[in-house]
C-alpha cells in the first residue's frame, strides 16, 4: 500500500483554521461537547485519588495508596512479628489487590493495626518433644541443639575436678517441625530458664486436723522449705487452721541428664571424742580436757549423677591432707541408777518426752554392725525442722565433730537430749526453749549418711533408749 506523504507548513495549518465554518451549528455544538468532556474530566481527577482496596480471603479489609505499599505493609507485619525471634513470620492468607480511584471524601487509609488484626500469621517452628511429649517451641532446629547441649552442662561440665565421661538424656528426646502462632515459640534463653526451674504444678491443699508444716510436706513429697516458700510470709511458727487453704507447688523436671565421670573432692575428717572416767567428777559431770580438730582428706571417686544427685560413688582413691585430733572428755564415774520423772507444768510427772521429728527409724538404740549406736536414727529430708522434745535450756548449740552442728538441751532432773547432724541450727547456748518449740533443721552434717536427725537421751550421764521415754 502506497503511504500518503502530508508536508503542511505553518502557513497552511492557518489557512485551514480560517476556513474552517466556525458560525456553523455542528462546528459550535462539536466545540462544546469537547469543552465539557475537557473540563468533566479535569473536575475527576481533581476530586478523586487513585488507591487499591485490600482483599484477605475473599474480604475486603480497607484501603491502601497503592499495590506497592500494600505489599510493604504485609511484609513489615510480618518481619516484625518474627522479629523477637530472629525470624520472619508468614502467612497462608489469600491476599487480593483491586485498583480503583475513590472520591476524596472517601479515601480513608486502613490503619497498620487494622490490617494486623485480619492477618493470620505463623512461624516456622520446631517443637521439643521429651518422651514423645511436647515441651517448648523454639524457631530453629540449631536454638534446641543449643539448648539441650546447654542444659547437659548445667549438670555435666569437665573442670579440673570433675572429668565428665559420658552424658545423655534419661527420656527420649526429639523434635518436630510445626506451624504455629509467634507467641507459641520462645527464645533459646527463655527455652533454658525453663528448663532449669523445671515443671511447677500448683495445687490448693486443705489443712486436715493435727496438720502441721512438717507433715503436709511428708504427706506431698516435698521439703517444709518447699512448702513455706510457696506460701509467701509463713515460717515453720505460723499456726494451721482445720479447713485453711495453702498453696503446694510441686516441681518435676521435664529433662534427666545422666552423666558418669570421676571428681576429686576434699572432705572434712570429723574428729572422734573418746571419754576417760574420772573418780573426781561428780556421776555424769563432763568435762572437756583436749578440744577436737576436724581433719581433712581428698577424694577421687567415679560416680553416675542424674541432674544434681550422685546415684553411685566408688571410692578410687583417698589421701589424707590432714590428721584430725580427737576431743578427750573425762566423765564422772556412774552411780547407783535413778526412778527418772520430771514435771511436765501440770504438777503431774511423766516419764515422757514427744517426738522430735516424724519419720521412720532409720537405727535403733543398741548393737549394730559391731558397735553400739546410743542413739536413734529417725529419717527426715534436708531443711525438715525438729522440735525440743521437752522444755529445757540449751546446754550447747554448735559444731561437734562425728555430731556435726548439734544441741544439747537440760531438761532438769538429771535428764539431757541430743539433736545431732543438722543443716541449721536455731537455737544458742544459754536459751530456755519450750516443749514443741523448732530448734533445727534436719541435715547430713558431721559422720553422716544421709539426712537424719540423731537423738540422744541421757539420763544422769549415761544414754538411754529413747523409745522407753518418747510418747
């Protein structure tokens, strides 16, 4: 097809104008549709704004200026939903975008926290499982292989006195990755102080008649102090009321950390106190002739340890560092033996004393092993209290030796009692104490196998069986 080739000078464009019919009816009404349709348009654009309406999941949620900014806001939601997690959150939302123009009057922007409030987001997790159990959320695979390295080193570190050989986890333990909301999943170091303070359980219990803090602890597998610190402002002195509502925390461990490994420690030698008659003190006067020194020695010893309890030890090696001396008491030779009675306050007397502690015998009064054990064993857990088993004064209250920190009350007509191997003892020398009055904390200090609280009761020097006096 041959092109049309129109060269108009300027002179020509103006000839054209000038003939142009412009009193004619079509060229003026022509002319003002134009005019309108110009000035329609101008008045438009001048009262309308371009913008873009948001659609989540088939809803029209508002408006925004524009498609981009709308995605900016979506992915600023986003990163700062993660953000406190080091990642970014997503969403499976269907999100729509319909560009329009809106007259001025209607042009409202939808509000940031708007537009949160209809976005449904999740992260990307992995669930820490411990017996098949889910236990925390944490945002990454490589934040729960640090927290679980982490917390075996709570309980099995190697320094120089402890060379860890193996360490693992009792239970099964695994990991599942998951969708979850932002505030499911928390941080590595909150991952941790959780595990450290283990699982709490807290439950009402009801004082029962003849209740006491020691016995509630018994009843719940606690210790008094467990029971005292879950109740804010009580001591082992507050009174118990029938129907009164305590609170019991329990606390179980959501992991186990087994470790084997070999650890020097130093212990204390407890000195020995060996008695020597002496004809020129009175029968059951004492009288220390040579103080007791505590000795020193060093062990090495391979243990099992799940958490911070030693299952087994064995003895590899012993040094002494040094020797203890032992405390040499001379006593008054024994005389003709006595009826024991005292006044209990009731101007009756009574050949009895109450218990100290409730817990079983752990050893009795008399042979054993090929010795004599003059006292009783009675079992107790660390920090349990103890009670005076009658009114008296407090002879001694202190360090001493095999005894470890013990007391030694005088209850008046030739009768004594002894509280041996306390964690704490809370009473002094000179103090006049009540029958049922706490003096102690049951312990495991001096000659000790374990907690326990040793009982002694002498009569005119001489120690007795304790059960022909406790009621």
């Amino acid at each position: 097809m041959k092109r049309l080739k129109v060269n108009m000078h300027g002179h020509h464009i103006t000839q054209w104008i000038q003939k142009i019919p412009w009193k004619s009816p079509k060229v003026i009404g022509s002319s003002m549709v134009l005019l309108l349709m110009l000035g329609g348009g101008a008045y438009y654009y001048q009262t309308t704004t371009s913008a873009a309406y948001v659609i989540i999941n088939g809803e029209t949620v508002g408006i925004v200026s524009n498609v981009s900014s709308a995605k900016n806001l979506i992915d600023k939601i986003l990163a700062d939903k993660g953000a406190a997690l080091g990642v970014t959150a997503k969403t499976n939302d269907k999100i729509e975008y319909s560009s329009v123009r809106l007259s001025n009057g209607d042009y409202k922007l939808l509000p940031e926290e708007n537009l949160k409030e209809k976005l449904a987001v999740y992260i990307e997790g992995f669930e820490l499982t411990v017996a098949n159990n889910p236990i925390f959320v944490l945002p990454s695979q490589e934040e729960i292989n640090k927290l679980l390295k982490s917390y075996q080193e709570v309980f099995a570190k190697s320094d120089e006195t402890n060379q860890v050989t193996t360490v693992s986890f009792q239970e099964e333990v695994g990991t599942i990755s998951v969708e979850v909301s932002p505030e499911r999943v928390i941080t590595y170091e909150q991952a941790l102080e959780k595990l450290k303070q283990g699982n709490v359980q807290k439950e009402d219990y009801i004082i029962q008649p003849n209740d006491s803090w020691w016995f509630i602890a018994r009843k719940n597998n606690l210790k008094t102090s467990e029971v005292l610190a879950a109740n804010p402002g009580a001591t082992v002195d507050t009174v118990l009321k029938p129907g009164q509502t305590i609170n019991l925390e329990k606390v179980s461990p959501y992991l186990t950390v087994v470790s084997k490994g070999t650890r020097t420690d130093k212990e204390i030698i407890p000195f020995d106190e060996v008695m020597k008659i002496d004809s020129t003190l009175a029968s059951g006067q004492t009288k220390i002739i040579q103080e007791g020194s505590d000795g020193e020695k060093e062990i090495k010893y391979s243990y099992e340890q799940k958490n911070d309890k030693v299952i087994t030890k064995t003895i590899l090696d012993e040094k002494v560092l040094k020797e203890s001396a032992p405390q040499v008491v001379a006593k008054g030779a024994k005389r003709e033996p006595v009826v024991v009675a005292y006044s209990r306050g009731s101007g009756q007397n009574s050949s009895g004393l109450i218990w100290p502690i409730r817990g079983r015998i752990n050893s009795y009064y008399g042979y054993r092993n090929g010795g004599f054990h003059n006292a009783l064993d009675i079992n107790g857990s660390q920090g349990d209290p103890y009670v005076a088993t009658a009114n008296g004064k407090v002879i001694s209250a202190g360090w001493n030796g095999n005894y470890g920190n013990s007391i030694l009350i005088d209850h008046g007509n030739g009768i004594m009692t002894r509280y041996a191997h306390s964690s704490k003892l809370l009473v002094a020398a000179g103090q006049t104490v009540s029958q049922g009055q706490t003096i102690g904390l049951v312990g495991s200090t001096g000659r000790s196998s374990g907690p326990h609280l040793h009982l002694e009761v002498i009569v005119k020097g001489d120690t007795t069986n304790p059960l022909n006096y406790l009621r």
